[in-house]
C-alpha cells in the first residue's frame, strides 16, 4: 500500500499521515464484536458502513466487505479503496454493468436502466452461485476471526430474492467469531435478523432527487 507521507503538525511531535503513534498502535482492539443493522428505503445504507470502515481502517483494524447482488465496476467507492487495501478489502458477487468501462471514464453516465439489478422472476442460476460463493467467503471470515470488521452489504437483497435464507444469515451470526464486528445491510432486513443485532438503524426516505426527475450522479450516487 503508498501512503502519501504528510506531516501533521503537533505540540512536540510530527506524525506522517498513514502511521500511529506506538502506543496507539499497542493498544487492545475495540472490544467484543457486536452486530450492526442498517435498513430501510432511504439512501445511505452503504454509505454508513462505507463510512465505519473508514473509520477501523484509520486505526489499522483490517476490514472485509462483501457485497450481494452488486457487481458494477464504475462505483466510486472502489476506486477508493483500491488506496486504501490491503486495510479494507472489497469483494463484488453481482452483476455487473455492459457500460461500466465508459461510466468509469465518464464518457457515459449511469442511466438507471436496472441491468444490473435483480428482478422477480428474471433470477438466473449465475446469480445464486454468485451468492453461494460470497456467503461462503463470509462464513469462513466470521468464522475464523480473517476480519476484524466484516460487512455483508445488501445481505438482506440476497434473501429476499431467494438467493440465501434467513436461516443462513441466522446461522453465521451465531457462529462467529465474538471479536468480529458484524454490519449488515440493506432494506427490509428479515424480523429475524434485527433480533439479533445490537445496533440497528432504519433509514427512511423523506425526500429523494429522483422525485425530481434528477438521475444518478457521478461521485455522488456512484
């Protein structure tokens, strides 16, 4: 990984961006693991566990997430974290976009046709292998403490389409590590699941630019 060296002036120390003082570095981790929920039909999901991961990656915490039923390769979070691996690690099980070269140099824009969403009645058997193989990489992290913040994104999307089952989800919670930060997100998360968690937050959409007829933008929505 570069790290771009920055001096951060101090009191009496200059420390280089990308490093830790030795006796933060020392330190014990954050604590016992919990279980994080971020559900809802607002905006904002991804981004909130975008945003903790961030966060751990700050503190040298090694970070995995899995996404469900997304595959685009034109999103500007990966660009991002490209930078910032192998602190965070990303992992795509979906579809991706027949345009995702031209929307990455921004010869196009992202339209919203949905071809790379999942729809009733139009799932393939490629998508549930997808599925399969990312939730078995999710249950050997868990399971084996690989991570120290693990995060299932649009985990709730795979099983409401049928890709996974509740039961599969309910299963890894139990079984993980008790150091591994568990988040999981996406909209209507199962009863199930939310009964498990520790923290779950609901996002509710209150206003939306789509309503005003404004399309994705680039760096914003993607």
């Amino acid at each position: 990984m570069r790290v771009i060296s920055r001096e951060i002036e101090g009191d009496d120390m200059k420390l280089k961006a990308g490093e830790l003082p030795d006796e933060v570095r020392g330190q014990d981790r954050f604590g016992p693991g919990l279980v994080q929920v971020y559900t809802g039909n607002g905006k904002g999901k991804t981004t909130a566990a975008l945003g903790l991961a961030l966060r751990a990656c700050g503190h040298r915490f090694p970070v995995t997430i899995i996404q469900f039923a997304k595959g685009v390769s034109y999103t500007g979070e990966l660009f991002s974290l490209q930078r910032l691996y192998p602190e965070i690690r990303l992992h795509q099980f979906g579809r991706d976009c027949r345009r995702s070269s031209a929307i990455r140099q921004g010869i196009e824009s992202c339209k919203g046709c949905g071809e790379c969403m999942l729809r009733r009645g139009e799932i393939m058997d490629r998508d549930r292998q997808l599925a399969e193989i990312g939730f078995s990489l999710a249950l050997a992290i868990a399971t084996r403490d690989e991570a120290d913040i693990l995060i299932l994104d649009e985990i709730s999307l795979a099983i409401n389409f049928g890709l996974l089952t509740v039961g599969d989800v309910v299963g890894l919670i139990k079984g993980k590590s008790s150091d591994t930060e568990l988040v999981l997100t996406g909209r209507d998360m199962p009863q199930e699941i939310l009964a498990y968690a520790d923290l779950v937050t609901e996002m509710r959409e209150i206003k939306h630019p789509y309503a005003q007829g404004i399309p994705a933008r680039r760096g914003i929505e993607y």
